[in-house]
C-alpha cells in the first residue's frame, strides 16, 4: 500500500516516520506544510494523485488550545475544511481526533459512542472534522486520543523537565484527571491498522493505559528523570493544585479519560501502562540534553 502521512514534523508524524522501518510492506510519503497545506484543497489532490496514495494518515492539526479561542476560523481550516479536503480525494483514511470533543463533565471512561459536547473552540473544530470525514468516508478509521507528548515539539514532559529544573516550586493541577500518551504507543496503533488483513472502519478511542492527574505526572516525570540520570537534577517541589487556583485561558476538561476496550479488542492490541512508555521517552530526553 502507497501511504501518505500527513503533519509528519508533528508529535505523532515524526513517529509515524520513525517506526516506518518495522512496517516495509508499505511505501511511505511523508509530507508537512512546507510540502503541502492542507487548506489547499486543489493541491492536496494534486499531491494525493501524484504520491499515488492508497491511504492517507492526518497527522495534521491546529493543537493550540488557547490559539484556537482567540481565532476559531483558523483552528477550522486546518481541523475541519482539511481534513474535508482530504476526505475528497476518495482515498481511505486514518484521521486522529481528541477526548476534547467530550465536555470533560464525565466520570466513567468515554466511549466511542458517547454524546459529544465540546467545551472549547478547538474541541468543536475537531469535531467539525470528525463528522465532514465521516459524512464523505464513512469507511473511515479515527482514532481519538488524549494528553499526547514525545521527546519532539512542545508538550507537558517537556515543559515541566525544563520547569523542574529551573524552578524551586511547580504548582500543577490535581483536579484533572487523564492518561498520558506516548505518541510511539499510538503511532503502533495506527500501524496496526495500516497492516490489519483487512480495513476496521469505525471510531476507536487510544490512550496509554492507566490515569492520573497532571500533578500526579509532574511528580513521576521528575522522579523517573532524576532516576534515568542518577543524579536530583530536576529539584522543583510539586505542588498540588486545583483548576480554579490556575489562570487558564481556555477551560480545560476534569475528566479526560477514554475506554480503550473496542481498540484492544479489534486490533488485537496490549497497550503499555503511562509510567512505561514515560521511562522510554525520558531516557531519550534527558540522556542526549
Ligand atoms: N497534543 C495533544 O495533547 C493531543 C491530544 C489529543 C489529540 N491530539 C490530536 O493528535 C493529532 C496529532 O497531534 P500532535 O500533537 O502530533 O500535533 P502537532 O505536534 O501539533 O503536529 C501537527 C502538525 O500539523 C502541521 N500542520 C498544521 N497546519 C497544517 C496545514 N495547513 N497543512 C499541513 N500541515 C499542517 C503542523 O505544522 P506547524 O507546526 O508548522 O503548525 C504540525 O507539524 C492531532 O490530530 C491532534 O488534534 C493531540
């Protein structure tokens, strides 16, 4: 199979690109914007018919939360009128979507058929794209995840490594509760569709397993640093918080956790507890500061 991956600078596009070698039955085309803007939607046919594409993986997003409160059109673009873009082309399509499309209100883990109700402009937005994909492929697959870091981009891991070793004190909330996710866990769980015998259309939530609070995180990330390290470089104490004592531009959602059963099931897949895929992705990061 010929497979586009779209946003591939992206957390989860640079793992797409970095696992690619243990999946060599398909070839690989890795594009970013610089390649191809997805709101052109002229030339992602273009692109799409020239790469030859069987499938396509949008790895592609607007993540900024509080980027997508202050301008929604733009959030739009990208989460929606793209992914509608890519969704014309006719070709199959792997799409990543976000426990943001939940309010957050819950305290059982969302299914893949709960009503969503986003709270924020980027939850919309995402939602907007679930739905213009599935309205026009509805053989699509999406996988919905949550709370997504690597040792690439900007994420919480490493924000709070940089925090705990410059500051003495690091106030986190403890009021929000979610599963941390490697993005190689999930890059695995789209190769196990990509490589499935057959294609399994249909909405699967992925996270790592296990939950905990941001707080919870913090405490763990610093730990397992200094740990992986054999020396406290990181000594910030960790404060426990809550949301209101924080001054978030954008409400964040209290409860953030996805049931993972149908994808286990489905894919036939183990998935890793947090603190695991944490310790692999720390040994990257702080061994090669
Ligand atoms: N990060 C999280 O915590 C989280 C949580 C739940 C779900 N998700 C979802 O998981 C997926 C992957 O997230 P991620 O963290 O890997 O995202 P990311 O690191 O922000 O990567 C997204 C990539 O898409 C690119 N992009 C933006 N606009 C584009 C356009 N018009 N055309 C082509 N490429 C464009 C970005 O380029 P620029 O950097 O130049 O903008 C970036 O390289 C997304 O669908 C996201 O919504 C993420």
């Amino acid at each position: 199979m010929n497979v586009l991956v779209t946003g591939s600078k992206g957390q989860l596009g640079t793992e797409m690109r970095r696992l690619s070698g243990l999946h060599p039955k398909h070839r690989y085309v890795f594009a970013d914007i610089e390649e191809l803007d997805l709101t052109d939607r002229k030339a992602v046919q273009r692109f799409v018919d020239e790469s030859q594409a069987d499938v396509i993986v949008n790895c592609a997003a607007y993540t900024n939360v509080d980027g997508a409160e202050e301008n929604e059109v733009a959030a739009r673009k990208v989460n929606a009128d793209a992914v509608e873009n890519l969704a014309r082309t006719g070709r199959r399509i792997i799409h990543i979507s976000t426990d943001y499309i939940f309010s957050g209100e819950g305290w059982l883990p969302y299914r893949e058929d709960d009503t969503p109700a986003p709270r924020t402009a980027y939850g919309r937005t995402k939602l907007e794209g679930e739905e213009r994909l599935r309205r026009i492929c509805p053989d699509a697959i999406v996988f919905r995840t949550a709370w997504l870091y690597s040792p690439w981009g900007k994420n919480f891991v490493k924000t709070m490594l940089r925090f705990g070793e410059e500051r003495d004190e690091l106030r986190v909330v403890y009021d929000q509760i979610g599963s941390p996710t490697y993005a190689g866990d999930l890059a695995q769980a789209v190769y196990s569709a990509l490589d499935a015998d057959e294609w399994k259309a249909g909405t699967y939530h992925f996270t790592d397993e296990g939950v905990c609070s941001w707080y919870d995180f913090t405490v763990e990330i610093l730990r397992q640093a200094n740990e992986i390290l054999g020396e406290n470089r990181y000594n910030a104490r960790v404060l426990p918080i809550l949301s209101t004592e924080y001054a978030y531009k954008t409400p964040r959602p209290h409860y953030s956790v996805l049931d993972k059963l149908k994808v286990k099931q489905i894919f036939d897949i183990q998935i890793p507890h947090w603190s695991e895929s944490l310790n692999e992705c720390l040994r990257k990061l702080v061994t090669t500061e």
